[in-house]
C-alpha cells in the first residue's frame, strides 16, 4: 500500500503538521498551547463548567485534563472553584487575562482554519466535517 493512499496516515499526518503550526502561532501571540487553547475554548462558551465535564469533553484522561488545568492556574488563565454542592467536583471560571484575549485567540484559529480549507467549497467544508466527525466516532467507540 502506498503510504500517501492511506487515510490513516494522511490523517494523522495533516493532525500533527497542523495542530504543530497552530500551537506555534498560539504560544508566539498568546503563550496559550494547543491544549489551552482546547479548555479556554469550552469554558468561553460555558464558564463554571467541571473539570469532569472538560475531561470527557475532549476525550483525555482525568491526570491530562488535571496537569493541563493546574499549568493554566498557575500561568493566570483559569481559576479553579470547589463546586459547593459536591466538594468531589471543581468548577473552572475564566480570569480577567483570559476574557482579554478571547476574541484574538477565536479570530487567529479561524485564520487558520480559513487557511487550511482555503480551497475548500462550503458544501466540501461541511461534508468534510461530518466525514472528520464520523470517524472519530468510529474509533471512538
């Protein structure tokens, strides 16, 4: 098999090459990884959300979510809450810092994305999507 012909590898290479020049130009404007990214982007549509939530959100182990939210603590992105209701619970809320760049960070993904799928039809962008979504479902499962 032509390793250029494989979805699998084609996928993962687009994945790596892709989520590394992100997380570049992430970290060069904001010092924000593309782990942080991933966070900041779920609590910006839904702040005081848990931390379980987040962990099974983007699909990664409790220690991973745990390791990523603690760096982002300490560098002034996100504050930790113990939830009242269930003290076994943490609640993440955004600091001053991260509301400040919300808009700059979604505007730099979106030109990357842009980028990405620059010759890219909307019907194609869409079908790409459900296709992208699909699979990992498949895998997922």
């Amino acid at each position: 098999m032509n390793l250029f012909k494989s979805h699998g590898f084609m996928i993962n290479r687009l994945a790596n090459t892709g989520s590394n020049q992100l997380e570049n130009e992430l970290i060069k404007k904001f010092d924000v990884t593309l782990s942080q990214w991933a966070v900041l982007s779920i609590v910006w549509e839904e702040e005081g959300i848990t931390l379980s939530t987040i962990q099974e959100v983007l699909h990664v182990k409790v220690s991973t979510a745990s390791g990523v939210i603690k760096r982002m603590e300490k560098r002034g992105l996100i504050k930790r809450v113990q939830n009242e209701n269930d003290k076994r619970e943490i609640n993440l809320f955004l600091t001053e810092e991260s509301k400040a760049i919300e808009k700059d960070v979604i505007k730099s993904v979106k030109e990357y994305n842009n980028r990405l799928l620059k010759d890219f039809t909307k019907e194609e962008k869409e079908q790409f999507m459900r296709f992208l979504q699909r699979g990992f479902h498949n895998i997922a499962e």
